[in-house]
C-alpha cells in the first residue's frame, strides 16, 4: 500500500481518544529513535509505521473478551501486538521476548507513556505456566510450534488471537492434525494476504495425535 497512514488514519480506525494517540505518537518517537541502534523493526516498514505495526495489531482489540482476564504475548518484540493493546487500555499484560535490549526498549516506551505491562526477559519455552484467557503472538513461529507455545497458559475458555501471513493454509492443516481446537479465521484489515487465527480448545485433553 502507498496511500498515507499516519496518526489521523489510525485514530479514524481505532476511534481511540486523543490522549492515546499522543501516547503513541510517543511510541512512535521512541521506536523510531531506538531503531537507529538497533533492529527493532524491518527498517522498510519505519516510513509505514502506523499502518504496519500499530493499526496491524491494534485490529484485534476488538476481538478479545470485554473484561480479559490477563493476556500473554510472546515473541513480542518492539511490542506487537501486547504492547499496542496496552496503550488501548488493556490491562494485565504479559509481554516475554528473550532480547534483553528489546526487553530494555518495551520498559522505556511503557514508563514514558505511563502504561503498565509485565516484562518477561525470557523465551516463552521457559516461562513458568500461569492462566491467561487470551495469547497472541505476531510472526514468531510456525502455527503448531505457537499452539504448543500457548498451551500451557490456557485455561478453559481462553483463545488465541495469531496474526499470520498467506502460508496460513499449510499451517492450520498441520496445526489441526495435532491439536484439538477450534478456528475462526478472520481476514486482516491490514494485509489483503494475512488473515487472524482465532483458536480455541475444543476440549481440555490436548493433543489429539501425540
């Protein structure tokens, strides 16, 4: 897409308050000024920030349960999806990236945009298990290896919000071979080839083909 899509545009999609745009015009200006240090972001989509990384995650806000109760996200990164919904007024979130210096970056962006969000310096393979009733993730993994990921956060009725790619097909046939859930797949407002995952367990026995 070449059209422009900066502050106003996200505001009109998200209908969030002028207060939070200005937070994350702060986000903005602490993303843009760590990436000249280190790779936070594929430097192509800078000039596309805010259609890229902020309204590609914040499309799922209106997916998730009206009050969550704690919501994971892994291999979070420079904080997409976790940290955008944080700004959007989510609470008790859990962001968990293995990058320290990306782990140093989400606690500057949350401490000066006032947000409050738990980071987690640790891959997600390590985290010790603890209930959440939503986990998303964003271009971590291949979809089994984030099912498997997931898992042992999910207590009953918890979903799985995944942002994936065009190859999603491939993987949800795989993933459905070995794991016991139900999807929703639900095109992205952002990328005409990606698409939202939203899995559920269909029961609590697990895998289905171990």
């Amino acid at each position: 897409m070449t059209d422009e899509f900066g502050p106003n545009e996200f505001l009109n999609c998200t209908g969030v308050s002028r207060e939070t745009l200005a937070r994350f015009e702060v986000y903005a200006a602490i993303l843009t000024k760590w990436q000249s240090r280190m790779n936070l972001v594929g430097p192509a989509s800078i000039p596309d920030l805010w259609r890229r990384h902020f309204w590609d995650s914040a499309q799922i806000f209106p997916l998730l349960p009206k009050i969550p109760d704690g919501l994971l996200d892994f291999g979070t990164g420079a904080g997409f999806p976790g940290l955008v919904l944080a700004l959007m007024g989510v609470e008790n979130i859990h962001l968990v990236e293995s990058n320290s210096r990306k782990c140093t970056f989400l606690r500057e962006v949350a401490r000066e945009t006032g947000v409050k969000v738990t980071v987690h310096n640790t891959r997600i393979e390590k985290l010790p298990p603890f209930p959440v009733n939503v986990v998303t993730a964003r271009a971590v993994a291949p979809l089994p290896l984030l099912v498997e990921y997931a898992w042992p956060f999910m207590a009953p009725g918890s979903i799985c919000l995944f942002l994936k790619g065009k190859q999603f097909k491939d993987e949800l046939t795989k993933t459905e071979k070995l794991w016991d859930i139900r999807v929703h797949t639900l095109n992205s407002s952002v990328d005409p080839e990606g698409v939202i995952l939203q899995l559920e367990r269909s029961n609590l026995n697990g895998v289905r083909n171990p």
